[in-house]
C-alpha cells in the first residue's frame, strides 16, 4: 500500500449522536484512516456533553470551522419537551446546526447526487438542481411568545438615538401565540455572493424566488439586495 495522504490542516470533527457516532466512527475506521494520517480537532456535540458544557461546545466548534476552514458534522439531536425529559436536560438547548450556521454565517447549498443507474422521478430532467437557503436569523433566531389573553402585539423599534417606531402586529381578543425575526443586509449580502459564485463555479443557471408580493419589507429586501449585488458585481 502506497504512504498515507499527510494531512496539513485539521478536519474539524463534531461528534453526534445515537447511530451517527457508530457510523462515523465505521468511516473513520474503514474508509479514512487506512489511507489518511487523519488529523483532526475533536467536538463531542452529543446532546449530553452539549448540555454538560451549557451549548459552549457547538459554539467552540463552530469557531475552530471558522479557523480551519473545513469540518465535518454529525447528525445531532435538536431537542423538544420530549427530549428534555429523556435526557434529563437543563434546557431546551437550540439547533446546533443554527448556532453553527449563526456564527459562520452559513449559506446551505443542498445538491442532488447523480447515480448512474438510477433514473430520477421526473424523467426529463438531466441535470442537478441545487437549492440554496439562507440560513441566519430567520425561524432559527426567533423570539417567541405565548399570548395568555386579549391584548395589543406590537413591533417594537428603538434607534440609538432613542427614536421609537412602533407597529402594531395584531389585537388580540383571546389566547394566541407571536413571533418576531429578524436578518441582516450583511448577511443577505453575503449569502447573494455565496448564491452567485457558486452558480459561476457549478456552471448552474441561478434562480431567485421570493414571497415578496405578500412580504413587501422583509422577503423583498432580499430582492433588492440580490438585484444591487448582481448589477454591482457579477452582471458581466
């Protein structure tokens, strides 16, 4: 057998859990060490050692990936009440994908793999179609409320200057529930210039959908900010 492949630069490792971290570590042992000096930077992102460190572990791991350049990540468990229970949690702690996602500012391109031999559903179609999402703020970063009882809902802006906006979300006549997100144009921004250059190195055509004929603030931001970037920087 030739000499293993020297790794220069660490593979950020994040652990997960039940039968992900049988068959990563079947990976490791079949597929990498045999030919890799493996080198890596080791996360244990199990439910149990995240609420041990009080999440501190998904947010170390996330910045090693930002040192790095390059992890690779487990399927971890997002918990629920049920969870919760099971675990015996402090907390319900949040996704670790989005925490990850959050400080990496991450854009998440989902790519179909073609198999020869296996023919796709819909049988006109010869090749991948990959869908980006954005993947800061929005449901992940959310702020939650459960509306005891009749009331106002309000959407609250305070500048730092001290200057106040207020709208009103809804009048409540009974019990309901509210939520409240938010982006940022720095990184609409940046996940337009992901969507752009990976089109350019895929050789993929781009498309951008938005609801912004029901959303004309938050969803048609994005429009704009896809539009200005384009014309800016990659129209040619």
């Amino acid at each position: 057998m030739a000499d293993k492949i020297i790794m220069k630069t660490p593979l950020v490792e994040m652990d997960g859990d039940e039968m992900t971290r049988i068959i990563w570590s079947m990976i490791k042992d079949i597929l990498l060490n045999p030919y890799i000096e493996l080198k890596t930077e080791y996360y244990d992102l199990g439910i149990e050692n995240r609420d041990k460190t009080n999440d501190k572990v998904t947010e170390e791991s996330a910045l090693a990936i930002k040192k790095y350049g390059v992890g690779v990540k487990c399927a971890t468990i997002t918990a629920n009440a049920a969870r919760v229970k099971e675990y015996n949690l402090k907390e319900i702690w949040k996704s670790p994908n989005a925490t990850i996602r959050s400080i990496l500012d991450g854009t998440v391109f989902r790519k179909p793999l073609i198999v020869e031999g296996i023919k796709p559903f819909v049988k006109i179609w010869k090749k991948p179609i990959t869908i980006a999402r954005h993947a800061y703020g929005d449901i992940y970063a959310s702020v939650e409320y459960r509306v005891p009882e009749a009331g106002k809902a309000e959407l609250v802006f305070t500048s730092k200057n001290g200057e106040v906006t207020r709208k009103i979300i809804h009048e409540f006549s009974g019990a309901g529930v509210i939520q409240g997100m938010h982006n940022v144009d720095k990184s609409i921004e940046s996940f337009a210039r992901a969507c752009f250059n990976y089109a350019l190195e895929e050789k993929q055509d781009l498309w951008f959908a938005t609801k912004d004929t029901i959303s004309k603030t938050y969803d048609h931001e994005f429009k704009n900010i896809f539009q200005t970037i384009f014309d800016k920087e990659y129209k040619d």
